[in-house]
C-alpha cells in the first residue's frame, strides 16, 4: 500500500510550520514515539526506574523481536545498543588482529569507522587499505577480489554513506569477500528506515544501524546485528553483566546469543521509543517507505538540477534518500544558515565524516537535503524556490 502522506504528516507535530530535511541527521519522530519516551520517563519519575522498566518488561522483550522482523534475522543474532557506532565498535573491537592482517575500506568509509580501525590497525599491528571505487559505486569488484588474499581478515562496507544518496551494491562485494575466507560488516546506518534490505542480508557478517536516522526514533538507541553461526564465537570488548554470568569466583560464561554485545545500563525510555518507531515502519511496509523516500529525493534533486548556481554530488546508478549540493560561491553553512531561516531544515557534512571519498572529489563540505515520506510536495518547493533565489 502506498503511503498516506497526509496521515503521516498528521501524526508528526515537527511537520508543522517547518521544511524539515534532516531524516539523515536525526529525523521527526510521531507523537506517538515521542509520547512513549516523556510517559515512561514520568513513570520513572513516579517510582524509580527499575520498577518502570519491571512495568514495561513485556513491551521492552519485543523490541529484539520487532528489530529482528525489520531485519528479517532470528533474534537471537540482534543485540540493542546507544548508537550506530557502538554496535560497530562491539562487533570489530571483538575480532583479535594480527600483525600483518589486512582490512579492507572502500572510499565511502565513515570517520568513526575509519578511526576505530586505524587505532585496532596500530595496537596490533594490522594494516587498513583503501579499495577503489568503480563506475558503478564504492567498491570496484574486480580489482577488490584481485587485492585479496588469506590475510584478508575483514571489510568494511557502508551502504549508504553520511554525504550522498548512493546506494552499494553489497551482493558482489560479500561474495568475494567470503570466497576468500574474511568477514563483512556492513554500516547501514544511513540506509534502514529508507532502503529496503533484501531477505538475507546479503549474508553479511554483522550489521550495524542507529535509531535517530531514517528510523525517526530517538537519539541514543541502535543495534547490531551479528550473523547465527558468528555470534557465540566473539568476545565482545567491555563484557559487563548483561553480556555474561559470573559463574564461580574465577569463572564468567558469556549468554550464548547477541546480547553479549549489549550493556547492562541502557536508556529505557529511549527503547520504547525505538519499538514504537520501528512498529511503525513495519506497518508502513519497509518497501512502500523506500519508494516514497526515494521518489522525494529524485523529485528534489530534478529541481535542484535546474538550478545554475547549484552543483548536485550525488553519482551512481542507485540514488536514495540523501541529496546533496553546493553553491556556487556560498559555502554550505551560509546555505543552510539561509535555509534555516526560513524554516527549512538542512544539514552540513564535512570532509572529516567522509574524508577519502570528500578528498577525491575536492570538496569540503556539502549541503545535506534528506526528505523523509512525510516531507510534501509542498516542503520540496518551499525549500526549492529558497535555493533558487539564494544568489
Ligand atoms: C550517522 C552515521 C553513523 C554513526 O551513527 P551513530 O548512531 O551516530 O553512531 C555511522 N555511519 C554512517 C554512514 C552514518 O551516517
């Protein structure tokens, strides 16, 4: 079923008096998501927080369960975390490098990811090459499968990247990966809530997402996804008591499922609203979503394109929700600093997010437009004819 525009606008009070395109950043949850978090931190307020969460403890036990349906994973291979970044870090920081083992990026890598990798590369002793980007995305697949060899212990892929609408095609890239015996995590951050994931998931190793992005829930939630077979083989790094059981004075066991990525303290209120967001999209329909995102966007940038003094930068075959542009001779914060006065919501992304990929195109930094499904016809020209205008 295709998306009742103006139902979703009704149910989400950001909506109103405002063009808000920002879902990349941290997008406008429903009344609903929000009411979920403020009645449970009330409940906390009234008595204490551990009875609150006692209270909710049937409603919090299928947040795995609705995470692992958007997914479409068993369960048992989800574990919640505070943020995309941190199910990444759980999952890499939990495979032990060797000297000499090599880790494979593309040039749409994101600067965390990159950081946490160069660090695990000098503590010990791994290397981290870049991949070259072919004609039709991030990763050329023959010179990636010719750069591999059996001390290929891991690459990383994003899906969709911080600074552009290009979608990866992972299929390939998990094949080749995987013939020559190393593990795949990929960043879909940018991409669950907006683009439908396949059954399957390509057969990649771990997965990692955040809750505040296309998924309109709120900050400080996200998730790991950790392939079954994979999952009760890695020690995650920091293991506390939620990941483990103390067993006798000298002996821990680790639970036998992707909770051993998760930590025991976690922001409750926060975790209802990500169930009731995530319930939200599965009743929406993932497809139905991602057509209407990227039916937006194509929109949007069909009438940026029309624009002289306006450079459009997303490339590739497969264009999602993510637009972005630069001005002739604003730079991107005078353009969204114009936007935003005029209640147009925009985001800047810097060079630093995205430096390999920002350093080969010369570009510093980038306007971020980022319809949602709730975004109108109406928004999109507003925001348009500002642009237009903005000599
Ligand atoms: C935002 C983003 C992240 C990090 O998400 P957090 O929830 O802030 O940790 C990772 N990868 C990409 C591509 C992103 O855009």
């Amino acid at each position: 079923m295709p998306i009742d525009r103006e139902a979703a606008r009704a149910a989400t009070p950001g909506c109103r008096g405002q063009v808000f395109l920002d879902s990349a950043g941290s997008s406008l949850p429903t009344a609903a998501t929000t009411a979920a978090v403020i009645d449970h931190l009330r409940r906390e307020a009234a008595v204490g927080g551990y009875r609150a969460a006692t209270e909710r403890a049937e409603d919090l036990a299928r947040l795995p369960q609705a995470v692992a349906a958007l997914l479409g994973v068993p369960e048992r291979t989800i574990a919640l975390t505070d943020s995309a970044t941190r199910a990444w870090t759980q999952f890499v920081g939990s495979l032990d490098f060797a000297p000499g083992d090599r880790i494979l990026i593309a040039g749409n890598e994101y600067a965390s990811n990159a950081i946490a990798l160069l660090a695990a590369a000098r503590r010990q002793g791994a290397v981290v090459e870049v991949v070259p980007g072919g004609p039709h995305g991030p990763v050329d697949v023959a010179t990636f499968e010719a750069m591999l060899d059996d001390r290929v212990r891991l690459v990383s892929l994003v899906h969709v990247p911080t600074n552009s609408g290009a979608v990866a095609h992972v299929g390939p890239v998990v094949a080749a990966a995987h013939r020559a015996g190393a593990m795949v995590i990929l960043d879909a951050c940018q991409s669950v809530g907006q683009v439908a994931l396949p059954a399957g998931l390509w057969g990649v190793d771990a997965l990692s997402a955040t809750g505040r992005k296309w998924l309109r829930a709120p900050r400080g939630t996200g998730f790991l996804y950790v392939r079954e077979g994979l999952v009760d083989t890695l020690e995650p790094p920091g293991a506390d008591l939620r990941a483990g059981v103390w067993e006798t004075p000298t002996r821990y066991r680790l639970v036998p499922d992707a909770r051993r990525f998760e930590q025991w303290e976690h922001d409750v209120a926060g975790r209802l609203g990500l169930l009731n967001a995530v319930t939200e999209l599965l009743e929406l329909g993932t497809e139905a979503v991602a057509d209407e995102v990227r039916q937006r966007a194509a929109r949007l940038r069909a009438a940026l394109s029309e624009i002289d003094h306006l450079t459009l930068h997303d490339h590739g075959s497969d264009l999602s929700g993510i637009v972005t542009f630069t001005h002739a001779s604003l730079p991107a914060v005078a353009v969204k600093e114009h936007l935003l006065g005029n209640d147009v919501t925009v985001s800047v992304s810097y060079a630093s997010s995205t430096l390999l990929d920002m350093n080969a195109r010369g570009l510093d930094a980038v306007v971020r437009a980022s319809p949602h499904y709730f975004v109108s016809d109406a928004d999109l020209d507003r925001a348009v004819e500002l642009l237009a205008t903005l000599r």
